[in-house]
C-alpha cells in the first residue's frame, strides 16, 4: 500500500515510520511512504503557502495553489487515489473507516495546518475529509499517523499473528478483553484460574465475557451496534444491563 503525505512540515513523520512495525512493513514492501513538502510548490519569492482569510477574521488559511501543483505534480490530474484531508470537520476515524482504507492499493493524504485550507482544495482536490476525533490539534500530521498506523497494522502479512487485528478492540464491535503474560503471580496479584486450565472453551468463554463486561463499564454504546449473541445478552443483563429496544 502507498501513502503521499502533503504536509509542511514533512520532518516530523521520519522516526515514527522508522520505528517497529511501520518500519518492517516498509522493509518488506507492505507499505511505502512518500512525504512532500508543500512549499516546494510554492512559487513566489518566500514559498508563501498560507495568507489572511477574505472578509477579515483573525488566523491564516492555507493557499491553493501551492497544494493543487504538489498533487497534481506527484499525483497526476485527476489523482488516480483518494485524496484525503486530514480535519476536525471530516468523518470521524474508526475501525470500520481503517478497514475500508486498506482496500485501496494508494491513498494521498493532505495534512492542513493553520486555521483552515481554501474552501476550494476541498470542493475540487480532496475526495474525502477524516477527523481523528472531536478536538483540535495544530495540523493533520499527527491525525495522518494515526491513519498510516491504523491502516498498515491491517494489511496482509504486517502483524506477525494474522488473525491478530480480527480480536482488536472495536474490530469485533467490543473492547478486548483483558490480556495476562507470566509471572502467574506478581506482587500478590494473581491471573484468573481460567487461564491456566488448559480448556480452551472455557478460555474463549471467559474471554467474551470479560470483552463483554468491559465493554459496558467503558463503552455502553458500542453495545448498541455490537453482533450479540442470545447468551451475549444474558450476561449482560446478569451485569445489570438493559437493552435499548426492550
Ligand atoms: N487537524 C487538527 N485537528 C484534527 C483532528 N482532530 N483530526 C484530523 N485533523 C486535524
């Protein structure tokens, strides 16, 4: 998979793609990154890429035509991809929106920065915009590795167990269930017998109880679209419980 990531300030993206499993993915041609300085397309004097908002207001709003010739320099016209702008005001990020990314074999992702970029970059150059949540952060860098990670960990082959990224948290519609490594006892804290039993059944069994269980202590609504089962639902209610629809 192929990323162009249009930022300006390309620098920061370096050490976290070269880090783990970003970086192995990349040795072994899962995923390939290109990043791009946005003023190198800028043409005037000081590589002007951002300027004062039509009709007064106070920040500054990222120019057009730098980011249009960067795109189409590097992409082509039209671009043969997605173009994704990275903004508190797009769709929000989840599992679901990760899963239907990595179906595409490229993606460019266009970080702004500053107040906003020129309403016409959205109308006529991106194709889609993702928010990373309900808060603002200076510029769609951070958000465009959020994406990159998200993605990447769900591509054939990149995470060494490939039915890993199938129990995540929020790919099975729950939070996880509780994870136990050795030592069994450590500082008087014990694992729960299960777990040492060798039944399987009884693991798995435990295992969707405690996702479950999890998930209606931290994150109720995700029982609303959750896949349930009948007796999903009964543990649940032994917990206290209540559908919405009953
Ligand atoms: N840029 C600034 N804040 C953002 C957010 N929450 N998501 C995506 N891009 C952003």
């Amino acid at each position: 998979m192929r990323f162009d990531i249009f930022s300006l300030f390309p620098e920061v993206f370096d050490s976290y793609l070269n880090t783990s499993i970003l970086k192995r993915a990349q040795d072994s041609g899962a995923l390939d990154v290109h990043t791009y300085n946005i003023r190198d397309w800028a043409t005037d004097k000081h590589h002007t890429t951002d300027d004062t908002p039509y009709g007064g207001g106070g920040g500054m709003v990222m120019k057009p035509e730098p980011l249009f010739a960067a795109i189409e320099t590097v992409l082509g016209d039209p671009p043969p991809c997605p173009v994704i702008l990275l903004t508190p005001q797009g769709r929000r990020f989840n599992q679901d929106i990760a899963f239907e990314l990595a179906n595409h074999d490229r993606l460019a992702l266009l970080c702004g920065r500053y107040e906003s970029v020129d309403e016409r970059i959205r109308q006529h150059l991106v194709t889609d915009s993702i928010s990373i949540g309900d808060y603002v952060l200076t510029g769609g860098e951070l958000p465009a590795l959020v994406l990159v990670d998200a993605v990447t960990r769900l591509l054939p082959g990149v995470l060494g167990d490939p039915d890993a990224a199938m129990d995540d948290s929020h790919a099975t519609g729950l939070l996880e269930y509780p994870h136990y490594t050795r030592p069994p006892e450590f500082r008087n804290w014990t694992i729960p017998d299960v777990l040492l039993s060798g039944n399987h059944a009884e693991i798995d069994r435990w295992r969707r109880q405690e996702a479950l269980r999890r998930t209606l202590n931290l994150r109720p609504d995700l029982l609303e679209t959750a896949d349930l089962q009948e007796d999903d639902i009964a543990y649940l209610k032994s917990l206290g419980y209540t559908p919405k629809n009953s």
